[in-house]
C-alpha cells in the first residue's frame, strides 16, 4: 500500500475537526436546535441521531427577506466547531415554495424594505451563508418539493446534494429583471449541467421541473410522490451520517477542491449584478414585479413565474 501524504491544509482541517470531536458535548446546550420562538421564528429544527432537520417557514411564499436571511445565517453558522451533528437537511413547510426568491425590495431604490433592515447587510449575509453551507465539515441535503428560483436557487445549488420531488420547479430567473444571478447561481450552474445548458436556462429564465432537473444533472434524483422524497432523503442522511465524521469532511473538502467555482468569479458576478442593478431598466422591472405580485403575496401571478417574466418589461 502506497504511503498517504496529507497536505497541510487538509491536515490541518482533520486536526480541527479531530479536536471537536474531543470537546465535552453538554445535551443540554445545542446551539443548533430551533423554535419556532428562536429569532424570528422562519426556521425550526429537529434532531434524529447526528442529522438535524431543518424546516423553512416565512409565510407567504418563504421570501429569502431579512428575516429568513438571519435565521438561515445563525443556523448553518452554529453548526461550527461542533461533532454531533453530521447531515442537514433543509425542507419546507409551504407546498408551494421551497424558498421563492431573493426579497425584491431589497433591489428597488424606490421602494426599500422599512429601517432598520439594511440591504447591503442581507446582500452580504447571503453571501456568507452561501459559504459556509459549501465549506462547512457537514453535509447538507435539500429536500425541495415546490418552486425555488433566484437566491433561493443560488442556495440550493450550494448544498452538496438536491432531491426532488413532483412539487419541484427550479429556475434562475434574473434576466427577466435585467440583471444576472448575482451569489454563485450561474458559476455553479455551468459545473453542474455544463455551459450550452448553463445559457438556455439562465437566458431564458425558464424553470426545470423534477425530472428534468434529475436528468441534466442540476439535482441528484427525481422522486414520484412527497412521502417517497421524505423517505429517501431520510435514508441518505442516516447512512451518511453513520460513517465518520472525519472522513465524510476530508471527502467534502477534497470534492470542493477540484469542482467548486473559485471566489473570485462568484465575487465577479457580484460585481455585475450590482451594477446591472443600478440601471433604470432593473430598477423599472422590479418595480412592475412588486405591482403584479402585490408585494410578493403568493397570488397568481407570483405562481406563475417564471412563464410570466416578459409582463416585467412590458
């Protein structure tokens, strides 16, 4: 057997995360664990051995608005420096929504969402919480059995596994504002389902559904009914997580090593969507989605979307 040489960045990971593992782990304490009262309440949590379930519940459409940014930040952000929980599952409590879309009034200079929320701040904690969910020692599994476009997509797409179930339709769906996917949505696309397809789905703004998904590569599987999605997805975590901690990181970070986007392109985009943002045809579109959605109430037309993108510049 050859000698195994570990590089001193991934021994160093090892070494950190051997420590944890090491730590005293006091039950009564897990910073991780959410209520419905914890914070703002959009996400609650349930723990089964070493995976945790994550459940997302900002009525009316889960809208990724300064609410659910700092709940989902302070979630994946207290999985550090811990070993007890191994797989996270993110799943939602609306049929209808996984997590709809980034909130537009973050985006509209004419209509900004009320002080002391801060726009600049949730742009960024996006970024983070992208991040983290990426890199971090722990496996995360989406569960999606409803619409998931925009940021919400951009999540989704940093998760190290996505299932599907009927209810699934993904999209990026920024060019019907004028803009561009700007938190590693359209980086991570062209990895997963490759350039040509990359192009169709991000300049067309179209949604993919389940079994689509499943077969260009932008989820892992496609499942026929929710009950069969929940018990697959369940089945994975369990067996996941009942193989070491260490190992299951050194795989991650090793997997990341030679697939992941590089930060500089994701801060690139970034750069882009800003700009793009500012120009009167963005901010016009937006504008005209808050009116046709009434303020992102679920209604018909926000169930619509993505077909419906043209009526934005109309």
């Amino acid at each position: 057997m050859s000698r195994l040489t570990l590089s001193v960045p991934l021994f160093l990971f090892l070494f950190t995360v051997g420590w944890c593992e090491t730590v005293a782990r006091d039950s009564s304490a897990r910073v991780y664990e959410r209520t419905s009262s914890k914070s703002f309440g959009t996400i609650t949590t349930s723990v089964s051995g070493s995976v945790l379930r994550a459940t997302i519940k900002n009525p009316p459409i889960n809208i990724y608005d300064n609410k659910l940014s700092i709940d989902l930040y302070s979630l994946v952000n207290s999985l550090k420096n811990q070993t007890d929980i191994k797989v996270v599952i993110l799943a939602s409590a609306n049929p209808d929504f996984w997590i709809a879309h980034y909130d537009i009034h973050l985006l509209n200079a004419q209509d900004p969402p009320p002080p002391p929320v801060n726009a600049t701040e949730v742009g960024a904690r996006l970024l983070s919480t992208a991040d983290i969910i990426a890199t971090l020692p722990v496996i995360f599994i989406a569960e999606i059995d409803a619409r998931v476009t925009g940021a919400g997509n951009e999540i989704a797409l940093r998760f190290d596994i996505r299932y599907a179930g009927p209810g699934a339709r993904l999209s990026q769906f920024e060019v019907g504002f004028n803009i561009l996917p700007g938190a590693g949505g359209l980086q991570y696309l062209v990895k997963l389902i490759g350039r040509a397809r990359a192009l169709e789905y991000i300049l067309s703004g179209r949604s993919v559904d389940a079994e689509t998904a499943a077969a260009i590569g932008w989820v892992n599987q496609a499942f026929s009914s929710p009950g069969q999605l929940r018990q697959e997805v369940n089945a994975l975590a369990h067996r996941i997580a009942s193989f070491s901690g260490l190992a299951l990181a050194a795989i991650k970070q090793r997997i990341n090593a030679s697939s992941n986007p590089s930060a500089q392109s994701i801060a690139d985009d970034n750069s882009v969507f800003v700009e793009l943002n500012s120009l009167p045809v963005a901010q016009t579109a937006e504008a005209r989605y808050l009116e046709l959605s009434e303020n992102q109430r679920g209604n018909a037309f926000e169930l619509a979307v993505p077909a419906n993108l043209e009526e934005l510049n109309k």
